[in-house]
C-alpha cells in the first residue's frame, strides 16, 4: 500500500481511495496468482505423456511397391504417405497423433461423381484418408481377429492377431452404420471416434482407457491407411464380374484397380486379392514392399500384415524366460452389474489390487478386473469392459498375470 500523508478533507479522502485501489490491485494479483497454480495443477494432471513415436520413410506411399494416385488433381502426391505416429496418456484417455507428408488443405468447390458437393458432405477437415490402427494386447497366436475391417483386402499375421480396433473416416457417423452392416462379427470391436482434431499434417484422437484399457509394453499397432470413400458402397454386378467371387464390400474404402481413374488408385490388379492399403508402418528391417507384397492372385490369398511392437525387448525376455505371461486363470461364477465374483481366493494367490484380464468363449480379450476383496476360494472383482457393448457372464475366464 502506498502510503500518502496529508491534513486537509480533500487529502483524506485521497488516502482512503488510494488504500482502497491499493488493496483492489493486491486482491487482484492474488487472485491471478491463484489462478496460475490451478492451471498449473490441472496442466499436470491432464498433461499428455508420450509413450512411444514411430516413424516411416518418406516417399513410399505406393502400397506394395506399384500403386500411383487417382487422376483428380484433389489427390495430391504426397497426400496418403504417412511419416509419424505418436502415442500418448493422461490419466483418462489414450492419445494418437498421425503424421502425413503434405499439409491437410480443404479442396476446391467439386462435384463428386454422385453429383454432391465434398465440402457438404464432409464436415471433420479429413477428406481424403481413412486411418486404421489394430491393436494386438497380449501378443499371443491366434488369440484375437485376424481378418480386417473388410475391404481392405488384407489378413493379420495369427502372432498379431488384434483385440481392439480403430477407425477414422471423413465420415464417422456413416462408418459406424457400415460397420454393423458389413462387419457385424467386428463391430463391438472396432472403435469409430465422432470427434477428432485435424491440424496442419496431423490428425489427433483419443478414447478413454475405460475403453481401451491401458496401454502396456505387450501392446502392438498396426496402422495402415487407405483412401476414403466418401458415400456407401453397393455391391454391383460389374464389382462381381470385375474381381470375382472374392470381392469383398468394402466399409468406405476405395478399391486399388488395375489402371488409375478419376476416383480409384491404380497399379493393383483385379484378382480381388491385391491389397487396397497405400501407405503402413513396418518394424525396423521389414519391408513394407514384400509384406503388402504377398499375396496370390491365383489361389486368392491375401497378404498378412504384421504389427508393430514399439518395445520388443520386452516381448523377447518373455519369451526367453520359462513362465507363461498368464500364470493363473479363474472363472466368473457371478456378476451384479460391474461387480464379478471368480472361482480363486487367497489360497490360490489371489491378493487386493491384483489386475487380470476377462477373456470370452471365443478368447477375445473383453474386459478388465480389479480384485477389491479376497477369500479363501472366491475373490470380489471390479470390472472394466473394453467396449461399452461388451457383455460380462458367468463362466468367461479371467487369466492373472
């Protein structure tokens, strides 16, 4: 407070005003004050970590070695060729961050060939790529889907057989609806996000770890990109005739044909096993031109895709050592609402805090528990579904690590 000293009325009532915005300035400083450590707090609590980066050349958006770009000028070289992909966590969601070559630029006023204008039909600023990321949780053989979202054209290796899926397309609400139509054995596993953010030669999402789950070491990406579609495809008598019986409907997909169109790629052929995928990640040493590479016109088979494993050495001492990731395996022999009761207790090892992983008929990885309560054979369990769709009965396996 600054202090001023004087004896007549005037001056007086100079200093009382001159304390009061004195102490209005200090209130307000404070305040202020205040406020940057509730953002600083908040910052820190919601603040993304990064968890592992992935890069991949430049310049090999080619699918297997052949592919070249639709005639339109919209398709920009450059445009498909996915450089970076980035994973991070706060302590509610799941980040991903996908890089690409160019920047990501709205096109001009168009028609597309259904006679609508793009710019009224898409409404996220992603108009031309679909991304799909598959993710393999336990890194175990066949121990999850080995197909992919159909049209792609392309299996999963069994050693990366995936338990959850991700899906971006220009159109998010229609690729929802496609799902359930063309991919109903799928579609409770395949994620679609309604909101994501386009920036610059970035597109970032995020889905809580209530559905996801948390991330670990074990975990392996699979990120392929496609080009979108943006209307639903028909299944047409010319599609049948063009590819065979192995065509496949693709979920908002555009087919690779054998010569570049207005609309299609081109440097595939029509075997219907050519893979519609343009750009990927590959593990260091592999080659993105040989996996997508190998697949058989002839007999129809599709080339099968590995996935990425950002931390190997942890898979590898896995598998150097002489126990099995999964050491203890229960049975749910109740369920109230999110509360389970399995068939183990203390005498088998159980203790509080302990997590393990609910598994269905099929051995498709589920859920989550947490064990809240123990007993000599039977355990109380918290239970964390993947999916808001995933329904937890008595008898699926829960596996301990």
């Amino acid at each position: 407070m600054r202090a001023a000293i004087t004896t007549s009325g005037e001056g007086c009532r100079c200093l009382i005003l001159t304390w009061k915005f004195d102490n209005m300035l200090f209130n307000m400083k404070r305040i202020s004050l205040i406020l940057i450590l509730v953002f600083i707090i908040i910052g820190h609590v919601f603040a993304d970590e990064l968890l592992f980066s992935l890069t991949d050349p430049v310049g090999d958006d080619y699918g297997p070695g052949t592919y070249v770009y639709p005639t339109n000028p919209v398709f920009k070289a450059g445009s498909f060729d996915v450089t970076s992909f980035e994973v991070y966590e706060n302590d509610n969601d799941v980040i991903f961050k996908v890089y690409f070559k160019n920047w990501f630029t709205v096109p001009p006023d168009f028609i597309i060939p259904s006679g609508k204008d793009l710019k009224d039909l898409i409404r996220t600023n992603l108009y031309l790529q679909n991304i799909d990321i598959y993710i393999d949780k336990d890194h175990k053989l066949n121990s999850g889907i080995t197909n992919a979202i159909p049209g792609r054209n392309v299996k999963i290796t069994p050693e990366s057989a995936w338990e959850q899926a991700i899906f971006i397309s220009p159109q998010p609400f229609l690729a929802r609806t496609e799902m359930k139509r063309l991919a109903k054995k799928m579609v409770d596993k395949v994620i679609v996000p309604a909101f994501y953010e386009v920036r610059q030669n970035f597109v970032r999402f995020k889905v809580p770890k209530k559905v996801l789950g948390q991330p670990n070491e074990r975990w392996g990406y699979l990120v392929l990109i496609t080009g979108a579609e943006w209307e639903t495809s028909t299944f047409s008598l010319s599609n049948w005739m063009n590819y065979g019986s192995s065509y496949e409907e693709p979920v908002l997909n555009r087919i690779v044909d054998h010569y570049a169109s207005e609309w299609e790629f081109g440097g595939g052929d029509r075997s219907g096993a050519a893979p519609n995928i343009i750009d990927m990640f590959v593990a260091s040493g592999e080659s993105q031109e040989k996996i997508l590479g190998d697949y058989d016109p002839k007999t129809k088979k599709r080339a099968a895709l590995p996935a990425v494993y950002p931390f190997p050495s942890t898979l590898e001492a896995e598998e150097a050592g002489t126990e099995e990731a999964f050491v203890t395996e229960a049975k749910i022999i109740d369920v109230i609402k999110n509360v389970v009761t399995i068939d183990l207790g203390r005498e088998a090892g159980i203790h509080v805090g302990r997590l393990g992983q609910v598994y269905d008929a099929n051995d498709f990885l589920v859920a989550t528990v947490i064990v809240e309560e123990t007993r000599e054979k039977v355990s109380i369990c918290t239970v964390l579904p993947m999916t808001q769709r995933a329904e937890i009965t008595a008898g699926m396996h829960v596996r301990f690590k």
